[in-house]
C-alpha cells in the first residue's frame, strides 16, 4: 500500500497526505459558502447603498464603514475582493486539491488565509482606530476569515506533525 | 527475539523518536514562521494605517469662514438666502456642484465678490447646490451626490464656512473623494454641533431633496451645466469669471428697479 501510494504520488514526487478529521471538510466548505452569501450581499449594497440592513448605534453603523474611504482599494470594492478571495478558497477546499499533496495547493490555502487574514487586521484597525464604527456584516465576513485561517494552520500544523 | 533483532527493534525505535522529533520540530518552526509573519506584517499594516489617516487629516482641516457675509437662512427647498434684512432684490442666484471644477474656479474667482454683494446689501444671494452629474461615471457621481446631501445637513450659520470647504477640498476629477468621515468631520471643524448632523450625512439622509433640487435646476430652470448664476432669472454669462462685470450687472440690476 505504502509503495502503491510512493508510486502516485510519485508522479509529482510529493509525499501523500496523512488522513484529514472527518470534520475538516464541512467546515471549510460551511465557512466559506458563509464568507462567500456574506461577500455577495455587500457587494450588492456597495452599488445599491439602500439594500444594506443594519442597526444603527454609536459604535454600530454599517453606512459609516461601507461608504467610508476603506470600502475600496486601490478602486477595487473590497466586498468584490473579498468575493474573490472566498471564490478561490472554495477552489482551493475541493475534495481534488485536498485530496493532492501539491505545495501549490498546499501552500496556496495557507498563504490565503494568511492574506484574508491581514486584511481582516487592516479593516478591523480603520473600523476601530480610524472611523470608530463597526459593520456587522463585515465583521462577520472577518469571524469567518480568522476561523479559516485556524482550520488551515491546523490542518497543515497536523501534516506536518505525522511521522508516518 | 535474537540479539540481532533486538538490536533491529531498539534501531527502529530510535529512528521514531527521531522522526516524532523531527516532525515536533517541523510544527514548531511552521508556527513561528507563520504566526511571526502575519504578527509583523500586521504591525506594519496597523501603524501604516493610522500614519496615512493622521497625515490624511492634517492636510484636510476646514477653518470657519470669517470674511464680509450677510444672516443666512435655509429655505424649505433646501436653498440657502444670504440676505441684509430686509434685501429683496435683485436676486442673484448661483447653481453650483460641489464636484464641478468650473464652480470652483468659480467661487475661487468670484465666491468673494457674491458675499461681498450680500454683506453690503446690494443683492440677495440664493445658494442652490444640485445634483448636476447624475449621469456621470463613479466616483464622479458619487462625489457629487454625498457632497450636495451632506451640505443640505448644515445649519444655516455655518453654510458657507462649509460650502467654501467642499469647493477647497474637491476631488480632482475622476478620483475618489468626499469621503463620508471627511464630510463629517468637516461640518465639525467649522462649528457644527447638531447633534444629528453626522447621521444626517453618514445615512444621506438629504438625498431625496438634492433629488427635488436637481430637478429644479434641470427642469424647471432649464439649467444644463454649472456654475450658472441667474440675476433676476437673467442668465449670466462673462460677468462668472470678471468680478467687476458681477458687480456692474447687479448694480444696473438695482438702478433699474
């Protein structure tokens, strides 16, 4: 068996990957179709402002955030960014590239998150240093985005910690 | 078990412990390596961005306007009247887009003449900001909207300290700007206290009357660009840039009343 899986693999000269948890599949697949209804949602409400629902407190103000100089990069809307990426990751989580132990892909899902992770801190600091305000519906689309970057670690910190 | 199979099995057993430590070792470069990077790049990213909004700011700070200027009033259309008591004519109107470059040529070369003529209670100036790029192309659209709907947001008192701001501040065209802080913050920097006035901003709240008041320009008026200024409704054209004609038309608009 152990020869057979030398001879697959040896196609790309990659080691197999060791048996994932049962659970890693729903919930990479549950967080990032979460990310992804979240992503839509506010990117039809960067082009239609009355579409977007949410309460309005003193430190609650989606309008605030998602009209705010931050919404957009370098012009790009980053609900459209933000799609993007949760569209890439549903590629990079399909039972096919979990399945192939290539770097790319491996190295591909860690260094995303580690991306969606950095701008989850740099939208996070504008919305708390900068416009004192915070989105709900973004602040969901971060929650999903550090736990994604928690799933992957670990699922990487766990291959890398098999001897067999 | 023979010598030699012992031996084999006391081999096998330290080459696993060897390769759990290896792989221990493995773990615990991957999370230094990882966490260490996001850790410092995120540090980077927090202080960049505070340092770009604080340099931001310093640039863009509106000062209250303190020159010649007659009471001010808002009507229920949303038009501003800056008007000696009791001055009723002639009446000069001005048609303006916050996002229009010629409106801002405009008040950069003439603005001080218009509060001159309403200090002195020479005409009565009617302020109608509006909505003129409607069709145009993001973000010339949207500056031009969040900048008419946030000017209708300020007091009376504190119009033209805020009016002359946005022409002060007006993006260049085709680039983002208006920010909705900015906008905010401005109305702040020149004395707005109204407790409602942020939201009034933030949520647009003024949008449906830039949308009365667009229509009024375009329709009713039959206004096509801006800045259009209107003396006694007669459309003027040289007098925009020439504040000597402005003052001559309107005081031959006066003597002939």
């Amino acid at each position: 068996m152990v020869r057979q899986a030398e001879v697959r693999d040896g196609e790309n000269g990659y080691a197999p990957a060791p048996a994932r948890p049962r659970w890693f599949l729903p919930a990479g697949w549950v967080l990032t179709l979460i990310g992804l209804a979240l992503s839509v949602y506010l990117t039809v409400a960067h082009y239609q402002e009355g579409a977007l629902v949410c309460t309005t407190t003193s430190t609650v103000d989606c309008h605030s955030v998602t009209t705010s100089k931050y919404s957009e990069l370098a012009g790009i809307p980053l609900p459209l960014l933000g799609l993007a990426f949760f569209a890439g990751f549903a590629v990079l989580i399909t039972p096919a590239a979990l399945r192939s132990a290539h770097p790319v892909l491996r190295w591909g899902r860690l260094a995303s998150v580690c991306v969606g992770l950095l701008f989850v801190v740099y939208l996070v600091t504008a919305e708390l240093a900068i416009l004192h305000k915070l989105c709900l519906w973004c602040t969901g689309v971060h929650a999903v985005t550090v736990l994604l970057f928690v799933l992957v670690l670990s699922d990487e910190f766990r291959r890398i910690g098999s001897v067999d | 078990m023979s010598k030699a199979a012992r031996e084999r099995t006391a081999r096998e057993r330290l080459a696993e412990e060897r390769r759990r430590q290896a792989a221990r070792a493995k773990q615990r470069r991957l999370l230094t390596v990882v966490l260490g990077a996001v850790a410092v790049v995120a540090l980077i990213v927090v202080v960049t961005v505070i340092v770009l909004d604080q340099r931001g700011q310093r640039d863009q700070t509106a000062t209250p306007y303190r020159g010649p200027q007659a009471p001010l009033t808002r009507q229920s259309d949303g038009s501003i009247v800056m008007a000696k008591p009791g001055v009723n004519a002639p009446v000069l109107e001005v048609f303006e887009d916050f996002q229009c470059p010629a409106c801002k040529a405009f008040e950069e070369n003439t603005g001080k003449t218009v509060k001159q003529l309403a200090a002195e209670g020479r005409a009565k100036v009617v302020y109608r900001p509006f909505h003129l790029f409607g069709e145009q192309r993001d973000p010339i659209r949207s500056n031009s909207l969040r900048s008419a709907a946030a000017a209708l947001c300020v007091p009376a008192p504190q119009w033209l300290s805020y009016h002359d701001a946005l022409f002060q501040f007006q993006p260049r065209e085709g680039s983002e700007g208006f920010a909705t802080e900015d906008l905010v913050a401005w109305g702040k920097d020149v004395g707005v206290t109204d407790p409602n006035f942020e939201k009034c901003v933030t949520d647009q709240q003024k949008k449906p009357q830039v949308d009365a008041m667009t229509t009024y320009a375009l329709q009713t008026r039959g206004v096509s660009g801006t800045p259009t200024v209107f003396l006694d409704g007669r459309k003027l054209e040289n007098e925009l840039q020439d504040p000597a004609a402005l003052q001559k038309a309107v005081a031959d608009a006066k003597g002939s009343q």
